[in-house]
C-alpha cells in the first residue's frame, strides 16, 4: 500500500540522515547518496517533515534537525506542491508540529521557517478556499485554539511569513489584509502575555518571558507592515504604554539569574517596538522622551554609584565588580534602544528646526531647561564609559585590545595613503579577506558595546543640534583640575569619558575650546599622572590623551605663529615621549597612530619643525616594533615611521637597525603578509636601500 511505501522510504531516508552525521566518510558518502535518490521523489518534503516531528521510530534528535533544515531548503527552492492530497498531508503534518511543537529550540526554529515558506506560498497564490490555508489555519488557532505552550512557534511561523510578505512589494495587499486580521487579537493577547511576565513569576516565568518576546516581534512586524496610516493611533498609544511600562519595570528590577537572558531580548525587542513606532502620535514622542530619558538616568545612575564604590581595578572577586560587570552585560538592551530613541528624537527636532515648526510641533529637545539638558549629558557620559570586561580585556592583552578597541580602522590609514590606493590587486585581497573575518566574529557586537556606540551618537547629535545648550552642559561637567595619583577608578573614567566626548565632538566645539587648551589640559594630566601606580589606569589616560590630540590637530591654527610653533613642538615631544616610555604598548600604538595623523598632512615646512624630534621618535617606534605579535599592531608604527622618515635627520637611525628590517622582511614574505612586505618595501626605498 501507499502507507507501506511512504513508512519504508521515511525509515531508508531516517537510515541515511543519521549515517550522514556518521564520522566514516564511506558512510557518509553513501548517506549523501541516498539523500539525494530521495529528493527526486514526489514525496520527499513530506517524507522529511514526518522525521522532523517525530515521524519515524528509529529517527534521533540529531537526525530530527537535520531533516528539518533540508526540508527548510527544498522548499526555498521550490521543490513543492500543494496541490490535492499531498498538500492536504503536507499542511496536517505541519498543523501537528504547532499543536505539539519540540522542545529544542533550533528545531523549532528551522520548522517555523520552512512553515513560513509554505504560508507565503499560499498568500502569493491567492488559494480560493481560504480556510483550507496553512496560513489562516494558524492564525485562527493562535486566537484561541493553541494552547500557551503551543504559541510561540505558531507565532514566530506568522511572524517570518510576515517578513517575506514585506519583500515582496506585489504581496503588500495580501500581507496587510493578514497583518490586520492578526491586529485584531494580537495586541489584545500580547497585552495578556506581558501581564504574566510582570505578575505570574514562579518557574513558568522563563517560558511567559520567550512568550512575550515572540508576540512583541509580531506586534512589531504587524505595525512594519500596516505602517503608520495603517494603525489606529489610540492602539499604537496603547501598545506604547505597554510596552513602555513593562521594559522600565524590567530594567530596575533584579532579575533570577536563570530569565536575565531572555529579558535581555524581551527588553530589545520591546525597545526595537517603540523605536518603530515613536513618531506616530505627538503625545507618544514627548512621552517615550521622558521615559527613555529616565530609564537611561537610572541605569547610569546605577552603574555610576556601583564604580565609585569599587577602589581597584584589580578586585575582581568583590561582589561589587561583579554586580557592575552583570549590570554591564546584562542588562544593556532596553537601555541601548531608548538611546536609539534619543537619537531619533534629536533627528526629528533637528528636522523641526530646519523647516521651522510644523502643524503646532515645536523640537521637545529645544524645550529642556539646562539642569534637564545637564542631566542627559551627563547620562550620556556614563553610559559611553569603558566597562569592566574592557578593563580587564586590556590588562590581560594591551596589543590585542588596542588593535580591535582603541586604534582605527587600519584600512582608513591605506586608503588614504597615495602609492597604497595604486598599489597591487593582492594587497587589496588581503584587505578585502581582513574585513570578512572581521564581520564574522571579530567586531564586538555585544549589547554594551552598541550602547557606547549609541551613547557616542547621542551625545554629537546634541552638540551638533543644541551647541549652546548640550555644550555648556558638557563643560560644567568637564574635570577642573587635573587627574591626581590617587583619582578614583569611577572618577578616572568618567574623567575619560569626558575627555571622549572633547574627541568625539571636537568639530562642533571649536568655537568654545582651542587646540592649546586641550593640549595644556593634556600636559597637566599627564605631569599629574607620573605618581600613579597602577599601570591600568595609567595606561587608560595616556591613550586618550593621545587620541585627544590627534582630534583638535585639525583644529591647531592660532592665528599666532610662534604660538603655533610651540604648540606643534610641545605636541611633537609630548607624543614622542608616550611613544617612548607610555605605560603599555597600548600607549606607545596609540602614539604612534596619533603621531601618523599628525605628520600626514605636514608640508615642508612643518617637517622641519619636527626635525628635532625625528631621530627620538624614529628610535622609538624601532623599540616597539619588536614586541609587536599582531600585524596590525606592526602596520601602525611602520605608518608612523614612514612619516617620520620624510624627516632626512631620522635615516641614519633607521639605517642602524638594517638587522631587524631585514628580519621582519624574511618572516613577512616568508608568510605572505601582503601589506607589511608592501611597507618594508616603501622604507626600504626611503633609505635607498634594496630589499
């Protein structure tokens, strides 16, 4: 019979999933053999979603995974009917998975994918008989036919299919048609769900909390689709105050060690809702502006009375630095999307303020008095702090941190290097693998590192859209006296911070700073810092200050001539100084790097300017470079060497380490680093000497 055909071809494609993930390479080959007489069968699809859920008595969770994403990608591909009985199977097989869908997350997630397909499908062809839909089906059973614990997967189906609607722009009647039938009781629902997250508690709360993540991306998905002309504003109202009150409960709550993960991604993605839907309704900006504000003080707040009770940074054990280090990575998501939500805001008032008041609005920024503007700044600089696992990233490995942290991209410094932008094809590949490895999992993408990112966003978007009011907050709030040895480590960051936002913000606060006060404010800390013990916080000063100079060098003209003389030399020493004896050699590359951008752009007659300094500096990079194991470390100093080589008086310098050039060349093309053969070779004709 038909049955006995489809039992016996599900248990041989069973037999070959699981010899697939066998570690016998013959069995495997003959496996993937198998697999792929089996695809040329009309009952394929239908053969794998029976395994995926279950379907066959041998089958193991492994093997359960692995049919499912092979069924993900037939379907990708098309290779599939609905039509007559098998559809009919096909939609019964996949309606049993939601009513009892598998605990394993990944499963689960492969599954509702390959629904979603299945679901656009339908929607794309318009079927007649709309209740014999998938699609209708689950969206009907989700209002009430699916039990809480059979939800989520039902949801993140809907919410997926959702998406692909939204691809396709000749779907958007069909996709909105869905988007308003789910509106009716998803809000209502979702209401529900976060009522239970915020009340119920008790050893269901982990799963009422992935409940609530999986509604909160609908009810987000739905409003993508319905846009703004397609919600009624009192919903979208409703849904804000919701959403809003819950993720400011969340954040100042403590959390079971057990749900923080999963309260992380609640509080994303209700902060992701209110990102969306933040400029629909008037009263929902001024409201999600104070609530965002208030939360991001809080939390501030918080992580800046936790810092200032710690004295070291080499406590590590104490429950303090263990609080702050939960705190920061942790409990980092809603408070970066309220700052997403600043942002936007600054945007919309700056748009106000460009077209003049629109319709009765007026810029909710503009309207802050100063202690409000103060307050936010300051936030801000908290929030933008180096947190605890930086600290302790960079002392375990200065080079390492400084290279992916501190130091700019490398690619900026050679693209904007002449022979290197005509330089050959294979030095380009080598950059273009670079970025690749790099944007798979070499950037930090945590939370906490995107909230400093955003806070740095926020806080030159107010300087650029409020100068006067965000600026005169931002120097009340500036240190007055210099860093003294025994600063405190919560004093000594938020001394950094500040020092950040100088960095970040130099180009809109120029007309209230000149270069030769940022480099006297830079002469002081450093002469202060000489008593400082720990190497840490030493090294965390001397960097900034570094990079601070090299953001005002743009900004160094005087009008005064000898002024700007002996600022230049004074800069020219102080750097070569750190370059020299800085506390680590994250010091000396951010010198380095410093001394690049400052010597880029000199003409003839500032490099004799520098000339006094030449030989000192060439020395030291020439000191540094030996102890450098990352590439990207070594490209640095020898960009800053070039730089200095344009001076004639550092060539003999150079010329007395021929020994070491001549080492690192060996080993460079030895093992095909592209780009420091490329700069060994540019020395090399500096000092007219053949590789």
């Amino acid at each position: 019979s038909s049955f006995t055909a489809m039992q016996t071809g599900m248990e041989a494609l069973s037999s070959a999933l699981r010899d697939a993930l066998s570690a016998d390479k013959s069995k495997r080959e003959q496996a993937e053999h198998a697999i792929r007489i089996s695809a040329s069968c009309p009952n394929h699809c239908l053969q794998l979603l029976a395994i995926s859920t279950s379907g066959c008595s041998i089958s193991t969770s492994s093997d359960h995974l692995l049919a499912a994403t092979l069924l993900k990608n037939e379907l990708k591909q098309g290779n599939f009917t609905l039509n007559g009985e098998y559809g009919l199977q096909l939609r019964a097989l996949f309606l049993q998975y939601f009513m009892a869908p598998p605990s394993n997350k990944q499963l689960g997630t492969q599954l509702a994918t390959a629904a979603s397909i299945i679901m656009h499908w339908e929607l794309q062809h318009h079927i007649e008989d709309r209740n014999a839909t998938l699609v209708n089906t689950v969206a009907l059973q989700l209002e009430g036919g699916f039990a809480d614990n059979c939800k989520e997967h039902a949801i993140l189906a809907l919410t997926y299919t959702l998406k692909r609607q939204e691809l396709d722009e000749l779907q958007r009647p069909a996709s909105q048609q869905l988007a308003r039938f789910l509106l009716t009781f998803c809000v209502s629902a979702w209401s529900i769900a976060l009522d239970a997250v915020r009340y119920e508690g008790g050893p269901d709360q982990l799963a009422f909390l992935r409940l609530s993540v999986a509604f909160t991306k609908l009810v987000r998905q739905i409003f993508r689709v319905l846009g703004q002309a397609g919600c009624d504003a009192a919903c979208v109202e409703k849904c804000i105050s919701v959403a809003a009150d819950l993720a400011s409960n969340m954040q100042g709550a403590l959390a079971d060690p057990s749900t923080l993960h999963e309260l992380e991604r609640l509080g994303s993605s209700l902060g992701k809702l209110l990102c969306l839907v933040s400029g629909w309704t008037a009263p929902s900006c001024r409201f999600l502006m104070e609530r965002a504000t208030t939360v991001l003080f809080l939390e501030a707040e918080m992580r800046h009375n936790l810092l200032n009770s710690i004295i070291s940074t080499r406590s590590d054990g104490s429950e303090t630095w263990k609080a702050l280090k939960a705190r920061e990575a942790q409990r980092s998501a809603f408070p970066l999307q309220c700052t997403k939500l600043l942002i936007d805001q600054i945007g919309r008032d700056a748009q106000l303020d460009a077209q003049g008041e629109i319709a009765g609005q007026s810029a909710l920024l503009a309207s802050l008095d100063n202690q409000s503007m103060q307050r936010i700044v300051w936030t801000l600089l908290v929030l933008l702090q180096r947190t605890h696992a930086q600290i302790g990233e960079w002392r375990a490995d200065p080079e390492s941190f400084c290279c992916r942290e501190l130091l700019p991209p490398l690619e900026e410094a050679l693209s904007q290097d002449d022979e290197y932008a005509a330089g050959d094809a294979e030095a380009e590949l080598w950059m273009e693998g670079d970025d690749a490895d790099r944007e798979e999992g070499d950037e930090p993408h945590s939370s906490t590192h995107r909230l400093q990112n955003a806070a740095e966003l926020a806080l030159a978007g107010l300087l650029e859209s409020f100068p006067d009011a965000a600026g005169a907050a931002l120097l009340k709030l500036l240190p007055s006296e210099p860093c003294a040895p025994g600063e405190s480590l919560g004093s000594l960051l938020f001394r950094d911070a500040c020092y950040s936002a100088l960095g970040i913000c130099a180009c809109e606060l120029q007309s209230m700073f000149s270069f030769q006060q940022i480099l006297l404010t830079a002469q002081k800390d450093l002469h202060a810092l000489n008593g400082q013990t720990n190497p840490a916080l030493l090294a965390i000063m001397q960097v900034r200050l570094c990079w601070l100079l090299s953001c005002w060098w743009a900004f160094g003209s005087s009008g005064d001539a000898a002024e700007d003389e002996r600022a230049c030399a004074q800069t020219y020493s102080l750097l070569s100084q750190l370059l020299s004896a800085g506390a680590d050699i994250s010091v000396r590359l951010q010198a380095a790097q410093s001394l690049h951008t400052v010597l880029r752009t000199l003409d003839e007659n500032g490099l004799r300017d520098f000339a006094p300094f030449a030989a000192d500096t060439c020395t030291a990079i020439l000191q540094v470079l030996p102890h450098c194991h990352d590439d990207e470390a070594a490209l640095w100093l020898l960009l800053a060497l070039i730089c200095v080589l344009r001076v004639p008086e550092a060539h003999p310098v150079a010329q007395s380490h021929s020994a070491a050039f001549n080492l690192l060349w060996q080993q460079a093309v030895q093992d095909q680093r592209t780009l420091l053969v490329q700069q060994l070779k540019r020395i090399g004709r500096m000092l007219n000497v053949d590789a």
